[in-house]
C-alpha cells in the first residue's frame, strides 16, 4: 500500500513540474513576442533648434529657456559675443504619449510661437508589426508684434504670421546613436521684398552620440532647398552637447542662427560658419509632473 502511495505521489510531483515547465515555455515565448517601445531616441523634445522625435510623456509640463549670445567673432570688446543676448521661453505639455501642444515668445522679432507635435507611429520590436522608425507630425504658426514698417499705409493682422508643417522620420539605431530626417515647408503670408518666396522648403537633418552615461553631441542642421536666397541666407547648423542632470537636461551648443522657433531659424538665417559667425548658447530644460495620468 505504501508503495502505491509512494508511487501516486511521485507522479503527481511529475505532472505538476511538467505543467509548470509548459507554462514557463508558454510564459517565454509571449514575453518573446511582446511589443516593446523605443525610448530615449533624444534625451530632449528639440535636438536645438529644431524638434526632435522624442517626446515629453504624458501629463508633463516642460518648461524651457533656449539663450543665445552674439556673434563670437565680435571681438573682445564684446566679450566674443557674450554682452549680447536673445532668448526664447516656451512651455511644453505632454496631453498624451504620442500628442504634446507648446507655446513660446522670442524677443527676436518680438515673435510669439505655438505648435502640436503628434506621433502616429512609435518605432517598436517584437510583437506582430514592429515598427522600424517613428513618425512624427508637426504643425505651427509664429505671430509677430513688430511696429509696422510703414504704418501709414494698409497693414493686415494676417501680414504678422507665418507657418509650418514638418514630418519626422527617425531611428534610435543603438544606446549610443540616433538620427532623424525632417522634411518641412514654412509659409510666411509676408516677406521683405518682391523677389522672396512666401513658401520655403527645407530638410532638417538632426543626430545623437551618446558620450557618457550622461553626456551626447547632438547635430541639427537644415538644408534649405527652395524659397530664399542663398547669396544672403544661409543653412542653420547647430552643434552641441546635451547634459542630464537630474530633472534638468542642460545644453550647450554653437549656432550660425540667431531665431529660435523654424520661421526664424529656417527663413532668417544670415550668418556663415565659414566665416566664422556662430553664437555660444544654452538651453534649459526642466520637466514638472503637471497631472498624473491613468
């Protein structure tokens, strides 16, 4: 009789490690084939100047300070440019994962600037349909409240605005690097002289390499390909290095551009690297848990 017990019992200890070793295979092979989001692309929602594929999270309140000096070529009576000064505040809100809407005010042209920055598809692997890239969309308008030239003559509220639209297609290749490609068009419904476009085209170009734990150099460039000039507009390039200090991600870069938002970057850009015109600057960052969401 005890060795039928002993016997039933060994048996079922058997049956029970057999279901445990299915359900761990079973348990495996879903976590196999779970669909994991990519993060981290940019450790910031902007590369410099312009946006990256990142984005804030949501129920995040960012609130930012992009500061810019003068031209550092201006010699030491201007301290290389550092007795001058242009910045742009703007507050970014997370309203979802995928969906952030800013504002912000530049004393460059006394312009003030909004935008709705929108992810449809966020690069993922595993699961079913994977994603290889993200894809991100950007509309905008900036408001200028500049005295009129001539204010004798018939001047419209509609003349004060510009806009853009851009897609962002990028890729976090590794931990170390990510790179991004932005087609954009910006219209201004008023431009200096007869012979401008009012619509401009361009392709923003922007890259991360992780340095450190806590460091990267960053690159954002945009090729302008229709629209202006290019014996007295330039291509803005920005380079520089994102520190991440805590709730703060502190930058510093050097730029050719004076404006801060993608009309004034884009269509305004006067100054050469080639030359020697380039300005030091900082961003700021601080993030704020604005509301908690479910």
């Amino acid at each position: 009789m005890r060795t039928i017990f002993l016997l039933l019992l060994i048996s079922y200890s058997c049956s029970l490690a057999a279901q445990d070793d299915l359900l761990s295979l079973v348990t495996s092979k879903d976590d196999a084939n779970k669909k994991e989001q990519v993060t981290n692309a940019f450790k910031s929602s902007r590369v410099v100047n312009g946006h990256s594929m990142e984005f804030i999270g949501k129920g995040i309140m960012d609130v930012r300070i992009l500061h810019r000096f003068g031209l550092a070529n201006s010699g030491i009576n201007n301290l290389f440019g550092l007795d001058q000064a242009n910045m742009r505040f703007g507050f970014d809100y997370g309203v979802g994962k995928s969906l952030t809407v800013g504002v912000g005010r530049s004393n460059v042209g006394k312009e003030w600037d909004g935008f709705i920055k929108f992810r449809p598809i966020w690069q993922a692997k595993g699961g079913r349909l994977p994603s290889p890239v993200s894809v991100v969309l950007v509309t905008g308008m900036t408001y200028t409240t500049l005295p009129w030239d001539d204010p004798e003559r018939k001047n419209f509220t509609s003349s004060r605005m510009a806009f853009y639209n851009q897609i962002i297609i990028g890729r976090k290749f590794s931990e170390a690097f990510s790179f991004q490609l932005a087609p954009t068009f910006v219209h201004r419904n008023l431009v200096a002289l007869a012979s401008e476009s009012n619509d401009v085209y361009a392709l923003g170009i922007g890259g991360r390499l992780k340095i450190s734990k806590r460091t990267a150099f960053v690159v954002d460039y945009h090729y302008v390909a229709r629209g202006l000039d290019k014996t007295i507009y330039k291509n803005p390039l920005s380079l520089g290095f994102d520190i991440e200090t805590g709730g703060h991600v502190f930058q510093l870069h050097f730029s050719n551009s004076t404006g801060m938002n993608e009309k004034a970057f884009i269509t305004n850009t006067t100054n050469s690297w080639g030359k020697g015109e380039v300005r030091f600057g900082f961003n700021l960052s601080r993030v704020f848990t604005a509301s908690k969401g479910k």
